[in-house]
C-alpha cells in the first residue's frame, strides 16, 4: 500500500509554488501601481499645479480654445501650444504676455491632451497613438501616459525646466538634455471652455462664424437667396454633421449613426445617415401622412427598436404634412418651396409624433447656395439640368428617397427625391427608401466629437 504521506508532502509542495505564484503576482501588480503613483507624486508638486492652473485661466481667457478643439485634433491627441501659436489667441496681442508667462514659470513645453487618448491608446487600438506624442520629449512622455482621468474633455500638461543659478543662487529656466543640472517638473489640469455643458443646439450655433464655414449657414434673413427662419442648416456635398446617438460604443454602428439637418429655434434636427430598407409610403394607396402605414412603422416598430436612452431624447413634434402642388415643384425656387411646403401650405394640416421624413425644402437648403437661385426641376444632373455633380447635396442618397410631403393635388402621390438629386411624385403604394428623421429634445448637452463620420458628435 502507498502511504498517503507521500501525497500530502507532494500536494503541500504544489500548494506553496501556488500561492508564491500568487504572492508574486500580486507584489509585481502592487509595485507597477506603487511605481505610477511615486512618478504621479513627484511630477504633480503642488507648486507646479498652481502655476498650471494660472496658465489654465490664461487659455481659458485668451484663447480660441474651441476652434483649437475643432480643428487641431482631426489625427492627434496631443497639440503643443505655445508662441508659435498666436494665430490661435483671440487677441494676437496677447501673445507677449504668453511669452512672459512662459518664461517667469520657466516653462519647458505646454500641451494640450484629448482625455480620449488615455482609453484608446494604452491599449493599442487607435493608429494615430504612436504619433500624437512623438514630438514630446522622453519624461513628458512618460507623463502623459501616467494620466489616466477623463472627467474633462482636454487637459492642459505643462513641463517647467528649472534650474539653480551658481552665481545667483535662484532658480532660472533651463533647456533639458543640454543644461547641466536642469531638472523638470509636470502638472495637468483640466482644461474647461466653451464646451463645458454647453446646450447641443448652442454648441452647433457656435461653429458658424460666417456664412459657409464649417458647412453652416445662418439663415438671418440676410443670407443670399436663403429664408428668415432663424435656422442654421448644413449645405454642401462634403460637411462635418455626423452624429453618433443612443450607444456609447468608440467606433459608432451605422444604425446609431445620424447626420445633423440643422437647428431649428432650439432643437436641432437629424437624420438617419443610411437607409433603413425600401418600403411603401402607404400600403393602402393614401397620402395621408397621419393613417399612413409609413409613418405607423416608424412611430411604433423603429421607435420601439430604438435604445431606451435614445427613445427619451427625441423630441414630439407638430410635423407640417399640407402637401405640396406639382405645378409649384416644376417652378418654385428653394425659397418658393419653403413657403409653400412650410409657411403656407394649401392645406394646413399638422401630425403630432416623434419620427417622421425629411421636407422638400430640407433637402433644397442642403445643397450648395449657387443653386438655391434655380428651378427646383433643374436640381440634379441629368436630363439636361443645371445643377452641376459636383454640387449636391451631402443629403442624396443613390436612390429614389421618400419625402414627408404629400402632393396636395390628388390622394394617391406623394413627393421624393430621385437618386439624381431631383424631385417627383408618384404613387405611395411604390417603395422607395426611407431614412427616419427626428428632433432632438431643446436641454441635451455636447459631449464630444468634432462631426466627423469617425469622430462624430456625441451628447450626454
């Protein structure tokens, strides 16, 4: 018989390479969070965050930190700010007081980091990573990706070189790598501005600057061909107005992918980006807006298919469902179109509901302003017409698109946009392809993203 000692010296012995296994592990976690925490302790010198935070309230004061937001990041999560950049203050002259901050505080470098970058890059997943800290010196490197809070959109990083005077005996500014003794501290801070739980619809107000840029137009009544509603559209074939709802993943799926029509008083207006399927305006061949089996589906299936945050977000709205006469469609301008369709419909009929279609004249306000001046039966490019390719809508699609609009002239048609970027109607019982439209509720507030198809705007 085999003695059972034998088999409790052999399991006591498996038992200690176990939890020395273990033991190890663990010490070689605690140490590695032990390591980042001494480097945090020793960059984040409470002298140093003081100075970052004046340098913080000198930005926040003095520089375009949204057009810097907006437009400095498309393909990196680091900028390095500093007197090379005076183009960015609001006021150039400013620049000289940034100088001499820089120099009391003997700063070394300044930068500004995307919190984003602490998630994405760590782990390897974004392409843009290696890149957005090259241009930062080896401890500043290993700073920034110490950081790890994201509870602000950016983060001001500053790096002071100081050393100490033989002859004097104070502390003066020093180049690292190149002066002997030259020691360097770091700070972070975040960075507030504009941004900061700034209402949606404000956010995209904020982006026009004049008429055009950014995609935007300010429809003020003073605005060339263009209507006084107040409204700010987008228009051309290319703008940045994507806009990412009702999911937090980072790469955003194409059913959660909308694109921004305008904002319109206090709410802003989207659209599906992609097609949900072909289907009948009506499928009993009436082109009544409030019966038809459309609208059905898209205020009860796809409402109801909707994430549950998303659903509490979208706006009930009055949708003006009139019509519009076919005559009027062959010789309105974009403008003529806006008040038959919108202003003064023949039929002034509204329907109450949370998802509904795009206007005619949504579509004809996205197209560039060149052609808000022609017929609307010369939009597209065909058939002899004259609006050019190469100005359509960022709005059309590669197919015959249904419309909310009704032709007020008879029961059985309603209005689309054909895949050439012009307009017919015809019977609601065919099927044409269908992009949900919807407004957002007037309180939600920007989040992030600069509008992109890959950095969309995202809401809180």
């Amino acid at each position: 018989m085999r003695s059972k000692k034998g088999f409790a010296f052999i399991e006591t012995i498996i038992t200690v390479v176990i939890l020395s296994a273990s033991l190890l592990y663990l010490y070689s976690t605690y140490s590695a969070i032990l390591s980042d925490e001494k480097v945090r302790v020793y960059y984040d010198d409470p002298s140093f965050i003081y100075y970052t935070n004046y340098v913080k309230k000198f930005f926040e004061e003095y520089a375009d930190l949204e057009n810097i937001k907006r437009s400095k990041f498309n393909d990196t999560y680091v900028i390095s700010i500093g007197t090379g950049y005076q183009d960015l203050l609001k006021d150039r002259s400013m620049a000289a007081a940034l100088e001499k901050i820089v120099e009391s505080f003997r700063i070394n470098h300044i930068a500004i980091v995307k919190s984003d970058m602490f998630n994405n890059c760590f782990e390897g997943t974004e392409e843009y990573c290696e890149s957005s800290i090259k241009n930062l010196n080896y401890n500043m490197q290993k700073y920034v990706t110490s950081l790890s809070d994201t509870k602000y959109n950016y983060y001001l990083v500053v790096e002071y070189a100081i050393r100490l005077d033989e002859t004097t005996g104070k502390q003066v500014k020093c180049t690292p790598t190149i002066d002997k003794r030259c020691q360097t501290y770091y700070a972070s801070i975040g960075l507030s501005g504009d941004n900061d739980n700034l209402i949606l619809a404000d956010y995209i107000k904020s982006l026009y600057v004049t008429q055009g840029e950014n995609g935007l137009y300010h429809h003020d009544g003073t605005l060339t061909n263009g209507i006084s509603d107040g409204s700010y559209r987008y228009a051309g074939k290319t703008v940045d107005n994507y806009i990412c709802l009702g999911t937090d993943a980072e790469t955003c799926p194409d059913s959660n992918l909308f694109r921004v029509i305008g904002v319109f008083g206090n709410m802003v207006k989207v659209i599906k980006d992609k097609s949900i399927g072909t289907m009948k305006w009506d499928s009993n061949g009436k082109n009544t807006w409030s019966t038809s089996s459309l609208n059905v589906y898209l205020n009860d299936t796809y409402f109801n298919s909707l994430d549950t945050s998303l659903k509490g977000k979208i706006a009930y709205t009055n949708w003006i469902v009139g019509g519009y006469s076919p005559l009027n469609i062959n010789n309105d301008t974009p403008y003529e179109a806006y008040q038959n369709e919108i202003t003064n419909p023949i039929n002034e009929t509204t329907y109450g509901g949370k998802i509904g279609l795009m206007h005619i004249s949504d579509y004809a306000y996205s197209t560039v302003p060149q052609t808000w001046q022609i017929k609307l039966r010369n939009f597209g490019f065909r058939y002899g017409s004259v609006f050019p390719e190469d100005a359509t809508s960022w709005l059309r699609s590669d197919n015959h698109e249904w419309t909310i609009t009704r032709n007020s002239e008879n029961e059985t048609n309603a209005f689309y946009i054909y895949s050439y970027g012009n307009f017919g109607n015809y019977d609601v019982k065919n099927e044409f392809i269908v992009r949900p439209t919807f407004y957002l509720n007037s309180n939600l507030t920007y989040a992030t993203g600069s509008g992109t198809s890959s950095d969309p705007i995202r809401i809180k």
